[in-house]
C-alpha cells in the first residue's frame, strides 16, 4: 500500500494536468498518443524503481555493550576501535557480498556447513566468532563481580578438576605454539551437554563447524587470538594478552550461554 500511494504521488508529479495533454489541432493526434503513452510508461517505470524497497544488507556489525575504552587496561582503546570498527566491519561486509541474493538467515544457521564454502568460512565466521567475542567481556569494576555459576563450576571440576588448571589448559591452548599464527581458543559444552572441552580453531573457524574438530562443540566462552586483536599493546606478548583478558571476562554472559546450550543443544545466537 505505501508502495502504491508512493507511485501514485510521483506521477502525479510527473504528469502534467489534462489540460497540458490537450494537443492543438496543427499537430497530428497520432503523434500526441505516442508522446503521452512514452511519457506514462516512462513516468511508471521511474515510480516503480524509485516506490521498489531497497534490500538491506542482511548482517551488520552490533553495537559493543560498553564503550571503546571500557575494557582498559587490559585491552587498549585504539584497539577496540580498530578491532570493531575495521576488522569486523570487513567481514561483514564480505559475508553480505557472499550471501547477497539469497535467503537472509541468522549467521548461527551457516556455521555448521561454512567448511562447504570459502566465503562463508572465512567472512562468516569472522562475524559469528567477533559478535560471540564482544558480548563475552565487560568493564573490570563489573566483570570483576561475576563468576562461574553453581552448575557451570561443577561441570569445570567434573571435566578439567578444578577452575584453575581450566584457565591453565585454555591459556596453553592459547599460546602461539597450540594456535600457530592466527586463531581462536574456545571453551564449549559437547553436543550431549555433560562435557566441557577446550578447542583451538585456525583463522576465523570455531568448533560449530563440521570438520574443524573431531566432533561439533558449542562455546560458552572465546578468546580471539589474532595478532589484531592485541598487538598495538602487547605486540609479540601473546600470553600476556590472554593472562589479562581473564579481568574482563563476563562470566553472567558465560553462564548465560551455558545454560542456553546445555538446555537447547545449539549453539548461541548472536546479534547483528
């Protein structure tokens, strides 16, 4: 309907009064039909391109839930700018190139077929990986008052014996000689929901992907250890990146993911 009241105000625009149709006697009517049907079919052919709604990309890159330097000292502004802004708008921006013309679906729906296609590997995951990642870490003054809930600690002491030696494996995991050159570490919850396990994934793969691990996982947790992602602060200090990271881990939003998965057995939405 807005469509048609739109058409219908731009010809009315584009379409002089009846009067100004009016041909004199001099000229031949066959002539004057000609011009009015060209400049009708013109004027509708025009109103349609203009009343057509134009697609929206299909993704986009969130909001952070804090500001760009909320997350000091542990991760500097000039790198959340560069980190968001940047290299994550870069691969939404590939991911809407790869899937544009085809049915718009949450990003979560792609992950587990992405291996199939490039683009959706490296651009989609890129999106889901960054999205999941910035809604896992908040202001220290507030992360530092969260903690693993009663349910998730029990299934830490159950599958790596306490909370401690879990921060030990996954800052092994994420040292350069576990994830050589770019990569992400990654605490998920088996597909049974009764296990947690630490993954390391290449680039921008993560462990909802059939084929980059021996089984599908589902994260509750995830570190970006690309170089960008602290190298303005850290530079070569990867450990030091990820010893630090643990002061802004929210661990309401962990728990939150936890309880999603364990009880769902999919992995977790994320915005944008």
């Amino acid at each position: 309907t807005e469509n048609m009241n739109l058409s219908a105000t731009i010809l009315s625009l584009l379409i002089p009064s009846a009067s100004a149709w009016s041909t004199p006697m001099s000229m031949k009517a066959d002539s004057g039909s000609a011009s009015r049907r060209d400049i009708l079919k013109n004027g509708v052919a025009f109103a349609s391109a203009v009343a057509a709604p134009v697609a929206a990309n299909a993704y986009v890159v969130p909001d952070l839930p804090y500001a760009f330097d909320a997350l000091e000292p542990y991760i500097d502004t000039p790198t959340m700018k560069i980190h968001h802004d940047k290299h994550h708008a870069t691969y939404v921006a590939n991911i809407n190139k790869a899937t544009e013309g085809k049915d718009e679906v949450p990003i979560l729906d792609l992950m587990a077929n992405a291996l199939e296609a490039t683009p959706v590997r490296n651009s989609g995951g890129g999106h889901y990986n960054h999205a999941f990642f910035w809604e896992l870490m908040a202001p220290h003054d507030k992360a530092s008052k969260t903690k693993p809930s009663s349910k998730l600690m029990a299934m830490i002491d159950k599958s790596f014996g306490s909370f401690d030696e879990m921060k030990a494996k996954f800052e092994a995991q994420a040292a350069p000689g576990a994830v050589f050159g770019s990569g992400w570490v990654w605490v998920c919850v088996n597909l049974a929901g009764d296990e947690l396990k630490i993954v390391g994934t290449p680039n921008q793969d993560n462990p909802l992907m059939k084929g980059v691990a021996d089984e599908v996982m589902l994260p509750i947790l995830g570190l970006d250890v690309w170089e960008h992602a602290y190298y303005l602060k850290y530079q070569n200090r990867r450990p030091e990146y990820v010893s630090n990271w643990w002061n802004v881990v929210n661990w309401d939003k962990v728990n939150e993911n936890f309880d999603y998965v364990v009880a769902n057995h999919v992995g977790v939405n994320v915005k944008g």
